[in-house]
C-alpha cells in the first residue's frame, strides 16, 4: 500500500475534492449567501478567498457582483479554478504562510477548515498574518473551523464512504492537541490503494482571539453552524468567526 505524505499529495489529489466538495456545493451556496447578507458588503467590494481550493467558493462570490481574488497552494486545485477566471475573479498558487497583497481586500473568507494544518504555531501566526496584512483598515475575515470540543464529544472512529467507484476507509482518532483522519483510498483507476493521514490543530476560540489580537483584529460575531446560529461550546458543530481589522 502506498503512503503519501497528505499535505502535499493529499490536497493535490481529485480523490480529496471528491470526498469532501463534490457534493457539498449546494449547502455551501447557501452558507454563502447568508453570510453575504449578514455582512452586506457594498457592490464591487474586494473578496480575498484564502485556501480556495479549485474556485467554486470564489465563483460563487463573483456571480454576486464582487472583485474576487482566490488562492491555493495545490497547482492542481488552481489549474482548475483558472476555469473560472474572468474580469472580475482571479487565481493564484500561493502559500497562506507567505505575503501576499497588503491593505488591499474588504473581506478576507476561509472556508471549510481551509486552516490548522501546518507544523507549528508559528506558521499558523504566519498564516493568520497574512490575511490581516491583505485587509484594509475595517476589513473583515470570516474563518470557519471545526467546534473542538463538540467533535471531541462526536468523534466517528471508523467510517466507511462510497462515492461513484471510489471507496474511502476513514479511521479518526486525536490526542491532546491534535485530530488525525486515516483515508485509505480504493478506486478501480488505482493500481493499489493509496492513504493519507490528516491533522488539524485543536484550536479554541481562546486561541483564534489570541491569535487575531496578535495581528491587529477583533472577534465581532461567532457562529456554531452554516445557518449562522449561535456558537455553542458543547452543541454545535462548527466554529465560524467574524473579526475585523483595527
């Protein structure tokens, strides 16, 4: 069995868009929308999307009559956004980690957990820098990220998914400071299965506002799910965070 190292492999391959965005569109259309009305940016205002994946978030941004710039740091995922690209939406290979425009942005998005992945608390500052950098005076970041304590409570061990012909054995355990997701992929265009291990960070609302205070901003609003409901510790699932620049 062949074993891939999941930051790089992983997030380049069409088997992690499949299992995880591929039939997630719709619902994400509606969260977007929502959020989109919560904020009431004003007509051309600029959109960065930051981890964008292969554009559908962006595209969906830009078909709201907004200025939207994505990146990624998969060659693969942006190769397919170009797709999209017109006047008014653009992609780039980019590393969150890295500058990238400076007070340039109205709103900044991370969608879907596009965070919590890198080594180090110092790429994750790194990170969270560069999206408050991006951002004008009064500009807002919306994050969405996994609720820790409420996937701690509700962690699913072992699972198995069945998409088209691809079939994905999911096995998650965590420790004190991270989640881990074993995916071994089965697919008829595979000569053996291949696998990937996930990790993502087990950070808290304490850690996101020590982190935005870092970097000059301010938590506004917190949501616990894709209907902008109120964040509950204990009883929703996501952790979506509204902060604006000082």
């Amino acid at each position: 069995m062949t074993k891939t190292n999941w930051y790089t492999d992983w997030l380049n391959s069409p088997f992690y868009h499949r299992l995880y965005f591929e039939r997630a569109e719709p619902n994400a259309e509606a969260f977007i929308h929502k959020m989109v009305k919560y904020l009431a940016p004003p007509p051309l205002s600029q959109f960065l999307d930051a981890a964008c994946r292969k554009g559908q978030f962006s595209k969906i941004l830009a078909g709201l009559g907004f200025e939207v710039t994505g990146f990624d740091l998969s060659p693969a995922s942006i190769a397919s956004a170009k797709s999209f690209e017109h006047d008014r939406l653009h992609f780039f290979i980019h590393d969150m980690r890295l500058p990238f425009y400076l007070n340039y942005f109205d709103y900044a998005f991370n969608f879907f957990s596009g965070f919590g992945y890198y080594n180090t608390q110092r790429e994750h500052d790194a990170a969270i820098r560069t999206i408050a950098n991006s951002l004008r005076t009064g500009g807002y970041l919306m994050l969405d990220y996994i609720n820790v304590h409420y996937k701690e409570q509700n962690l699913v061990h072992n699972e198995v998914k069945e998409i088209g012909a691809t079939r994905y054995e999911i096995h998650r355990w965590d420790d004190d400071d991270h989640f881990y997701n074993r995916i071994i992929v089965k697919d008829d265009s595979l000569t053996q299965p291949q696998e990937f291990t996930e990790e993502m960070v087990k950070f808290s609302l304490g850690d996101f506002n020590d982190m935005f205070s870092y970097h000059g901003m301010q938590i506004h609003e917190v949501f616990g799910d894709y209907q902008l409901n109120a964040y509950d510790i204990k009883k929703t699932p996501r952790l979506i965070l509204l902060a604006r620049k000082k």
